[in-house]
C-alpha cells in the first residue's frame, strides 16, 4: 500500500477492529474444540487451538504495530500481498483441522461443524476497512465449507445443507456489502481530512503571510472570530473584539451594515477605517453561513488592507488628470470638468463658461531662446492664469501653448469678460526668465453652456470657433460665440468645400495688371492675379479664399495652377515682356516648388528670366534656412525674384544681399499717401536708394493719378503699377495691348 492518507485510514481503523476479528476467530476454535471433543484426538485438537490463538495475537499485534510505524509520509509501506498472505494464513490455520477430519465425523457433528465455520465467515466484518483482505477471507471459507460439504454430501442431510450455504451465502453477501460501504465512508472521510488539512494550512499560510485576514460573526453580526492581523491593526487584543458589532467595531459604516443586513454574498466591499496608524482603507468579501436545515447562522470572510493599493490608483488617477510640465488638469480633465460644470448648469439654471486661450507670439520663443526657456514660460503663464483665476474657475492645459479655464458659476456675462480683459493684461506683462525678458501675448475664446452648447463637444467647438475669430482679429483680444459667429464657420466649411470643387472643375482664372516702364512709359510685362467666378456666390474675392485655401493645404494645387497658366499666356508673348505672380508663404517652403516652375517653363519651352515671383516679407518668419535654399534654387533657373510689399512688413534688410532679389515693390500705400505726408517721400527715397545699392529695380504699386506717377518716376523708381495705367485685365485684352491694338491708356 502506497503512503496516502486513505492508506493510513485502513491501517488505523484495521488495528482498531483486530482485536475483534482475533477473538472471533479464537471464540470459534473452542467452538469446534468442544465439537470434535469427543470425535478427534485430543492430541490433534489442542495444539491446534493453541495455533488458532496464537496466530491470531501474534497479527493482532503486528497490526497494532503497523498502524503506529506505517502511518503518515514517512511511514513504512506494507505490500498488500503481505496483507491477504496474513488473512489465508489465518483462515488456512482454522479450516485445516475441521476440513481435514469433516469426512469421519457423523452427520450431527458435520452439520455443527459447518455451522461453526460459516459463522466464523461472519468475523470477515472485523475486515471491512481492507475490501481485500476481507475478499480473501470470504473466499478461503467459501473454498473450505464448500469443499468440506462436498466430501460429506452423502452423509450431510440436504436440508442442513441448504442451512449451512443460506448461512455462508448471507455471510459473504453481508460482508462484502459492508466491506465496501466501509470503504467508501473512509475513502470520503480521508479526502475531506485531505481538503480540511489543505484548507487549514492555506488559510493560515494566507493569514501569516500577511495576505489577509479571515473574519466570522453570528446571526447578530457579532464576532466569533477575527484574524490576529484584524485586531493587530485594529490596535486591540482579539478577546477585546470577540462579541462585539463587527460594523461597530470598523467605524460604523452604513454600507457593512446594509450589506450584512441583506444576508446576501457580497464583494469587494471597501471602506475607509480609522486606526491607530492612520486612515487605512480595508477590503470585505464574505458569505452568509446556512445550515443543514436552512437556518441563517452568520457570515464569514476575508479582508485585506488595500491602502497601498488605494494610494498608487490615485497616483495613477493624478497622473492621468494632470498635465506634468505646468501641473495644471490636463485635456482629458478639462473635458471632466466642463462636463460636470454643464450638468451642474443643466440642473441648477445657472451658466457655466469655457475659455480657450491661445498664447501669441510662443513660437519664436522656442526657436530663439530654446525650449527650456519655452517651458518655463509656460510655468510662469500657468501661476498668472491661476493667480487671476483664483476661486472662480480652474485652469488647465491643453497641450503645447493652449490653455482652458472652466468657470462653473458664468451668471454674470460681466464677470467673465472682466477675467478675460485681465488675464490678457497679465499674460502680457513681460516674463523676465535667466534675466532674459520675453513677451508674449494671448487670444482668448470663450463659449457659455448650455446656452451655446448643450454637450461637452459641442461648447468646445463653440469655444474654438470663438478663439479662431479672436486670432482673426489681430490676437491679444477675447470674442465670444455668437449665432452670427456659428453661421460665419458654417459659410467657411462651405467656402472649404466649394473651393476643392473649384480645383477640380477649373473655375479659376487669371487677370493681368500692366507694368509700364517709368521712364518711356511703355509696357514690359503684367502681374498676373488670381480670379475665381463661383456659379452661385459670383466674384469672390482673393483675400477670402486665399486664406482658406492656405490653412486647409489647397494652396500648393492653386499655386501650380497658377504656376502653368502664367507660363502659358507668357509664351503667346514676345520676349520683352514679362510675367509676374505672387507665391504663397506656404508654398515657398514646399521643397518642389523649384522642380514645378522648372517643368512649366520647359512645358511651354520659356525662358526663366521671362517669369518673376513675388514673395512678401512673411516668408521669412521663423524661417530656418530652406526658404532662402529654396529662392536660391528658383533664381538658378534664371526667375526673377521680387520682394512684394517693401517697408510694410519685417523689413529683412538682412536678406536683400543673399543676390536671390532682382526687385523691390513699394506698397501703394506709401505711393497714394506720398503726396499729403513728406515722410512717405522720405521712406520712399530710402528704399530707392537701399534697392540702387543692390543693383535691384524699383516697382511702385498703387499709381492712380498722374501726380502719383510723376513723383515716383522722379523719386527712382523704374516700374510703374497701377489705375493709372490699367485694372486687370482678362487674357484678351491684354493681348490687345502687347500686339499693340490698344495704344491708348486703360483706365478701365
């Protein structure tokens, strides 16, 4: 038999019913002793009882034995051939004399005989524990009254026979009923003993270790046990807690006591408990304890100290919610907090506001003074925002250089546009960082729910739509979303789409401006402009489409239209005469505009110098060396290269002398204004001179009256732009005037 502890079991409980087993068979011995008294020899009779006693005490003492050294892991393992060998043994041991002297006995004595052997079978019961050793007994003296009836069959009356094999045949049947009903009732109880002892041991392994606690109350809710590590953090001894309210004892909380009311299971049950440490946060699960007859008895459970666990979730909590750089609620959070703020205003009828701010000028602080500095402005710009804010809102980031202010309390329209006023003042007070003071500015946009937007998306949008006016009109300044607002974006998102369509469907056209030579007023060239006729809007203008186009990346497709169709119309004309047009600053930055005028010109087989690109000043802001890599590479194609808008922009004297500018053009603005104010003229002769220096031609814009045109011919400069001289005209007329048709002035 192998070490289980089943196997331990049978030894106990077989060392336990060996006494009875011995005396049967010993009471049955004198039995047959008294029987064959007077018929066998007494020589044979008495040492055979002696031997039927003798081998009985001496296996009920090994038995004894084995159930003390064969029991437990490391006990001796006691083959189970060894255990049927002692039951034939014994068996073998009583049968021999009966059987061996059956055939001479008288029919009486035989009967007795047989009678006494299948009682005997009955001590098999003393066997049950071992289903086997009690087979092999009940097959031994089967085998021995069987064959002890077959050599008496003529002697042996058939009614006592009968007798004899009804008693031998209950014998067996109820031994081995028994037999195995023992068996099973160990079996169950060893497997239980098993799953008792594991369960013991993991719950004291789960109590030492400090895993958690084990807790059980009565049907009153009162302690009838608390784990050393419960009363441990409790601070009080566990008799102090036995007996008592367990919700009492942690606090009071409503919650267990709903819980333990409700006679259901529960989980996950935590709750925060005072003790002699501190808060600490505590978990309960338990189940209720039934009887056998149904009857509610209490509960019982396990608990554990979630504290740690509690504090790094609101660890992670805080650093998903803040945005780390300013220490301000992050986008996700300000999303939370809007959302909240617009139920509170649903419910409670009194507004709530979104601000969205936007820092102006941010950019160049990066690229200038490097992103450290950059960062700790955006610190600097967080503790003002939170300094003006104060009670009445709260701040947070959006990411890079936006910022959000929800205000929960937007009753008064007043109040939230005098935050607004004073974080624009404050954000531009100048920021003194490593003693370097820098400047910068904020737009603001704000949206007020539910008025303006009853979800959180659609108040962020509004919000948005409010800021981008707010940049659109000259920054540093706050709007507010209006309905006429809403109905502006809706137009642009039309505006968007009928400009692709308009790509595709070639709505576009090109007009033509005259450029007359100042000093022998004749024509050498045109400055080609844009036209779009919508089919239902009609004319809409450059300066409305043109920023569209540029924010929604449609300028690169327009542009290379543009592009084409001036090298087109230049080569229907002679050489003399030129083609100016104007690039976007988001295409000068497009590394292939080079290779897209440079197809173009050999698409129509021109020559470079007959096409000259406007750029204007704006080109030049944040710029980090591939604008000007890019103007150089367009000169090298011999295109002429002229700065637009001269003294109205950033004046980037600095670039005049990369030999990329052929040309200087004077905004009309100094030109119409040149005769009522002295100083225009003086600006004028500077930028002459400054252009004369350069070896650069001067085009003056804006000329509409022959004073205009006299003074700047006088003035230097060498081309003439403007009413004077001709409106943009379509293709056919202005064909008219190279060809020479149309000798006469158009003023028209």
């Amino acid at each position: 038999m192998e070490s289980s502890p089943l196997r331990d079991v049978q030894l106990i409980s077989r060392a336990q019913l060996a006494p009875f087993f011995a005396i049967a068979n010993v009471v049955a011995a004198l039995m047959m002793l008294a029987n064959l008294w007077d018929v066998v020899s007494a020589s044979w009779l008495l040492p055979w009882a002696l031997a039927v006693g003798g081998v009985n005490l001496v296996f009920m003492q090994l038995a004894r034995h084995q159930s003390i050294t064969c029991v437990g892991r490391s006990g001796q393992r006691v083959p189970m051939w060894m255990l049927i060998g002692e039951i034939v043994l014994r068996a073998a041991t009583f049968l021999c004399v009966p059987i061996y002297f059956f055939p001479a006995l008288d029919s009486g004595t035989q009967v007795i005989a047989a009678s006494v052997m299948a009682g005997l079978a009955v001590g098999g019961l003393g066997l049950v524990v071992m289903p086997q050793s009690a087979m092999a007994w009940m097959t031994s003296f089967t085998l021995g009254i069987g064959g002890a009836l077959v050599i008496g069959r003529h002697s042996v009356p058939f009614q006592h026979m009968l007798s004899i094999l009804f008693t031998l045949g209950v014998s067996v049947t109820g031994v081995m009923t028994v037999a195995r009903w023992a068996f099973h009732q160990l079996k169950m109880n060893a497997d239980v003993g098993t799953q008792s002892e594991s369960a013991s041991l993991l719950l004291q392994e789960y109590e030492q270790r400090g895993v958690g606690w084990l807790w059980q109350v009565d049907a009153d809710n009162r302690c009838t046990y608390i784990s050393s590590r419960m009363s441990a953090l409790l601070g009080r001894p566990a008799s102090q807690l036995i007996g008592h309210s367990l919700p009492a004892l942690l606090g009071g909380h409503a919650e267990l006591g709903k819980v333990l009311l409700e006679r259901q299971p529960f989980n996950a049950l935590e709750m925060e408990l005072a003790t002699p440490r501190g808060a600490r946060w505590i978990s309960m699960a338990g189940d209720p304890i039934i009887d056998t007859a149904g009857r509610f008895e209490g509960f019982r459970g396990v608990g554990s100290d979630i504290t740690e666990i509690r504090q790094t979730q609101e660890r992670l909590t805080h650093l998903a919610n803040v945005d780390v750089l300013s220490g301000l609620p992050n986008r996700g959070r300000v999303r939370q907090l809007l959302g909240e703020a617009l139920r509170g205003a649903t419910s409670g009828n009194v507004p709530c506001a979104i601000m969205f701010l936007d820092l102006d000028g941010f950019k160049p602080v990066n690229d200038t003074f490097g992103h450290p500095k950059g960062d700790a402005v955006l610190r600097a710009v967080a503790k003002r925002l939170v300094d003006e804010v104060g009670p009445h809102g709260t701040v947070g980031r959006m990411g890079g250089d936006e910022f959000a202010i929800v205000v929960t309390d937007a009753q008064s329209r007043r109040k939230v546009e005098n935050l607004a006023d004073r974080i624009i003042q404050s954000i531009k007070e100048p920021y003194m960082i490593d003693q370097t003071e820098i400047r910068i500015g904020v737009s603001i946009g704000c949206a007020f729910g539910p008025i303006d937007g009853a979800t959180v998306d659609d108040l962020i949008l509004k919000a948005d739509l409010a800021l981008y006016q707010a940049k659109d009109a000259g920054r540093g300044v706050a709007r507010y979303f209006s309905s006429e607002l809403q109905s502006e974006q809706e137009d642009r998102v039309r505006l968007e789409a009928d400009l692709r369509s308009a790509i595709s469907s070639k709505q576009f056209h090109l007009v033509y401006q005259p450029l007359i030579n100042a000093k022998t007023q004749k024509l050498v060239g045109f400055e080609a402009l844009i036209r779009w006729n919508h089919p239902q809007r009609g004319f809409v203008p450059p300066n409305v489409f043109i920023p569209v186009a540029e924010e929604t990346g449609l300028m690169g497709a327009i542009g290379e239209f543009v592009i084409d169709e001036a090298c087109r119309t230049a080569a229907t004309w002679p050489e003399p005469i030129t083609v100016a047009l104007n690039i976007s600053p988001r295409q000068i930055i497009l590394p292939a505009l080079p290779n897209i005028v440079s197809e173009a010109l050999a698409r129509y087989k021109l020559a470079g110098n007959r096409i000259e690109l406007e750029v204007t000043e704006g080109v030049f802001l944040g710029d980090n060396g591939s604008t000007l890599d890019v103007l150089k590479r367009l000169r090298a194609l011999g295109v002429g290269i002229a700065l637009d808008d001269f003294g109205t922009g950033y004046s980037s004297i600095g670039y005049l002398n990369k030999a990329v500018f052929h040309k200087l053009k004077i905004d009309g603005s100094f030109v119409r204004e040149a005769g009522s104010r002295p100083e225009n003229v003086a600006i004028i002769q500077s930028i002459v001179q400054l252009a004369k220096s350069f070896r650069m031609t001067v085009t003056a814009e804006g000329v509409e009256t022959a004073e205009d045109f006299e003074r700047m011919r006088d003035l230097g400069c060498d081309v003439i732009q403007g009413y004077l001289f001709g409106k943009p005209l379509p293709y056919e007329r202005a064909n008219q005037m190279v060809t020479g048709l149309g000798r006469k002035k158009m003023a028209s």
